[in-house]
RNA sequence: GGCCCCAUCGUCUAGCGGUUAGGACAUCACUCUUUCAAGGUGGAGACACGGGUUCGAUUCCCGUUGGGGCCGCCA
C-alpha cells in the first residue's frame, strides 16, 4: 500500500516496436528520481492497441530494462487486461455527460482531416454527433451502427503546471472531442493512461515532450472524474544528427543494439544521465551512486538533445579503462565466443593469456568489439594484413634483418617480454643500426599493424611458434614474389 | 494550416543582472613512447537577431528568425 508521501512514477511503454535509446532515457530518469526520493518505480505495459502490440517485444523491454540495472518495484502491469475498468470509468463519464458516442465512420473522417489539411486548413471534429436527435441516435442504435466515445471537451482554458517547462496554456478551441474508447471497446492512451495513473498512485509522471500536447487532454479527464492530478514532467527529445527525432532512419537506436556492439550499460546510463540532465557541477564520469543521489527533475535542460556518440564511445572507452584485467575479462567473454576468437572451452583453460590481452589491451578499447578490430592477430591466424604499412615495411634489408633476428627468437627458451627485447636489443647493437629499424617491421610481420602495445609482450603474448611461422610466412611471400 | 515546446562553442552542457562566459566530447598543435592507444600541456571555437526593463543584460519581458513536436478509434 502507498504511504502519503511515498514518491511513485512508472515506465509505459508501448510494445509496438524496438526498445528504443529515448524510451530507455525516459525509463532512466523515472528510475533516478524513484531511486532518489526512497520510491516505486512501476512498469505498465500500454497495450491497448491489441493489433500492433506484441509478446516478443515486451520481452526485449523487459531486457533492456534488466540490462541497464533499472528494476521495477511493480508490474508489470497490461493494459489489455484492466478492459473493464476503463469502460467503468468512460461509463461514468456518459452517465455525468462528459461523454458522448459517436457514430461517425473513422474511415469518413480521415478523408475530411487529409483533405483539410492539403489544402492547409486545420480541422477538428465538429461534434455532428452530439447533435444528433433522439430519432437519428434511435435508429442508428437500432441499426446495431458500431459507437465510439468521445469525449465533451468543455468551453474553457486548460492550465498545467510542468516541473521541466513551468506553466503549459492551452485553448479549449484548440483541443477537439477526442475519442476515449473505440468501437471495439477497448479505450484509447489519454483515458486508460489517466485512470490507471490514478489507480497506481502516480505521482509523478514523467514522459518525453512530445506527450506534451496530450497532457491537456489528459487534465480535462481528471477534472470530468474529479481525480486528483500527479505532477508532470516532459522530458526533452533526442534528437539525430539531422536535428529531427531519433528513429530507425539513424541507424542504431535500438538499445540492444548497442549491448551488441559492447557498449556497458553502466556506460549507457552515465551518458543517458547526462543527456539533458546536468549535475550542476563539471562532473562526467560518475558512480550511479553519485548519479542517484545529485538526479533533481529541476535541473532537467528543456532543449532538445542531439545524440553524440562519439562522446558516448569515448565514455564507453573510460569505463573500460578503469576496469579490473578480470572484469574485462567477465565482460569480454561472450564476445571472444561471438567473435570466434577463443571458443567457449577454452575461455578458462586459457584464462592466465587472456587476462594478460586484456590488460595490453584495455586502453585500446571503445567498445567490448573492438577487441575482434584491435587485437585479432592474438587469437587467430586469418586477420589481416594492413597492406600500406606492409608496403612501408616490407624489403630486402627488413626481410634480411628478420630472417636472422628469427634465428635468435628460435633460441629463446623462455619466450618472455624481457627475454625477447634483450634478444632484440643485443641483436641492433651488433648490427649498429637503432632498435626502430627492427621494431616497426617486426610488429607488421607478426600483427599486420602499424600500432599496438608494446612490440616484446606483444610478441610474447602471440607466442613463439606462431610468431615464427608469421615471420617464415612473410619471408616466404616475398622471396615468391622478388625471386 | 492550427496549436505547443525550445534557443550558450560543431555536439552535450555550467551560468540563475556585473564572469578574461567555465567544463566535457570532437578537432588542431606540442609532449611522453619502439609504434598505436591512453595520458599530460596548450590552441582555436558559443551567448541567433531586434526592441524594451535596468546604472548594467548571456541572464528578466516582448517580438522576429530558426529548430523541433503534436494535430489517429497509435502511444
């Protein structure tokens, strides 16, 4: 049961389509502020529209939100199964006469809404139906003419209060008799959103900006069921690159699709936070800890967001950074089975090698994927060779000077990073010419790149039977090549 | 066409009447290094415009412009 000062705010997803990066941040914001005042965080699922609604997708919501930390207190509510109590509430309405059917054709009605609107003139319902008389209502009921209900909007000014956007004004001229339950019974958002935030003891409700204009609508159903109103808050868009609301035209905007990308939900909600919240200090990278205890609805930026995710791979790249050998490791591990980098059986056989990759690595990391990009040349033998910094490095004294720097390699016994730089280092010496001039060429023969970690541990972590045949293979190659 | 929302560097933002307009990402130099990355140092880079109010506006008010959202028997 609520206590009277018990903060409680909810999740209403709509599951018609992919667990999307804003519905996430909204989530995110709900749960901070639940997180923070000591309350509920509810999930409800919005399924009234029966045809687009499905079971698959409420399953990737409720994955998304486990992904991301962000557990519910209650729920999951469905919609879908609270019919009759909507129907009792909209009865209630016709009985008081804040409602009305309507008998119109919504087929008949969009052609006039489209055909108004090409030629630029605005449209709104002009009520023929609660002008109908006793005998017309009589003979269309008779006729057993499907009915929707709409509702009565009254003839005055509607005022609300938004905690992000201060005083929201709206003309009752400007709001038309929206429909609350359709023909087939069940009701639309406005009303059974209404009733079940009242019936769940909302007392905040916390959604994205473009709910704004419903927000009017929804406030005339509270006052015709005389209910008390929650507070409201109207969170600000993300936006694409091209300024316009982030959907499937940009590319990944799924959550999940960022999971496989391997980006860390704690990362993910780092950057969400910051995503039109701001702290107030120039704090960025921050605990959730942190995150819970600053998150304040006030210091929510009205504007709209464009999403940066450069700047989210870079704070991805933090949280990775700052991990421990073993952590990445935990992390990486599905990703070396998905990669086909290291199979499943041997993750912990080779578990001392790996945690050594991981701590080479570590800095070089954006994402968990980068792995595959980055170091691939660790764990197999098809990656390739970057064929410029071949060209640069590939030649009869390189091949010369790596043809008997090999021998000496073979000799090592304890095939370790000091061994070999003191290998490599006696070996320059003797031949007078400075260590790069070995170095560089060494790196791409063994990696096929031009960058990496340190050339000694990178090739004690490669091996040295492998690092052998590389050095053979290329040699190989080229006396193919150049007679 | 109507209604609503918004406006500080390219991007995310701090600022709540008097600041050399601060930070972060990205970018550019330099530095460190066997290379790349990470790190360090530094540079360039913003108050959309026009009116008010005020001794004084980035900040308050109005307008213009620009951007966005909504106008479904979707949510």
């Amino acid at each position: 049961m609520k206590k009277d000062s018990e903060v409680r705010v909810r999740m209403a997803p709509s599951p018609t389509g992919f667990f999307h990066l804003g519905s996430a941040r909204t989530a995110l914001y709900n749960w901070l502020f639940a997180r923070h005042h000591q309350g509920k965080f509810i999930l409800r699922v919005e399924d009234t529209d029966v045809q687009r609604s499905s079971k698959e997708m409420i399953q990737t919501i409720l994955d998304g939100l486990t992904w991301l930390g962000l557990n519910w207190d209650e729920g999951p509510y469905f919609q879908s199964e609270r019919l009759s109590t909507y129907q009792r509430y909209v009865q209630e309405l016709i009985d008081k006469g804040y409602a009305y059917y309507c008998y119109c054709r919504s087929e008949d009605l969009m052609k006039e809404r489209e055909a108004a609107l090409r030629n630029k003139q605005s449209w709104k319902y002009d009520r023929r139906c609660l002008r109908l008389s006793a005998r017309e209502r009589e003979e269309k009921e008779k006729a057993h003419q499907p009915r929707a209900v709409r509702f009565l909007v009254p003839d005055h000014p509607v005022v609300f209060n938004d905690i992000v956007h201060k005083e929201i004004k709206r003309d009752a001229a400007d709001i038309e008799d929206f429909i609350i339950m359709r023909q087939n019974g069940v009701p639309t958002y406005n009303l059974a959103c209404v009733v079940d935030d009242y019936e769940m003891g909302i007392t905040h409700v916390i959604r994205a900006v473009e709910h704004i204009t419903n927000t009017p609508k929804q406030v005339l159903l509270y006052e015709a069921l005389n209910l008390p109103k929650p507070e409201f808050a109207h969170l600000p868009l993300i936006l694409g690159e091209d300024r316009k609301k982030l959907s499937k035209r940009h590319g990944a905007v799924s959550l999940m699709a960022y999971q496989e990308r391997g980006f860390l939900p704690e990362a993910m909600v780092n950057f969400l936070a910051l995503l039109g919240w701001s702290p107030g200090d120039d704090q960025e990278i921050m605990s959730l800890k942190r995150i819970i205890e600053r998150f304040s609805l006030k210091r929510i930026n009205p504007a709209n967001a464009i999403f940066d995710q450069q700047k989210l791979e870079w704070m991805n790249g933090q949280y990775i950074y700052q991990m421990s050998d073993q952590e990445l490791f935990d992390r990486l591990k599905p990703f070396f089975i998905r990669l086909k980098l290291v199979a499943q059986e041997d993750l912990e056989k080779k578990r001392e090698w790996l945690l050594k990759i991981c701590k080479v690595l570590k800095k070089r990391l954006k994402v968990l994927t980068d792995i595959d990009k980055v170091g691939r040349y660790f764990f197999v033998e098809d990656f390739e060779y970057d064929k410029t910094a071949l060209e640069k490095h590939l030649n009869k004294k390189t091949i010369d000077l790596t043809e008997e720097f090999s021998l000496i390699l073979n000799k090592i016994s304890d095939f370790n990073a000091r061994n070999i730089e003191d290998s490599l280092r006696e070996f320059v010496q003797q031949k007078g010419i400075p260590a790069r001039e070995l170095i560089h060429p060494l790196r791409v023969f063994v990696t096929g790149k031009e960058g990496g970690p340190g050339l000694f541990e990178t090739l004690e972590l490669v091996g040295k039977e492998r690092c052998l045949m590389r050095i053979k293979n290329i040699i190989k190659n080229y006396e193919e090549k150049n007679g």
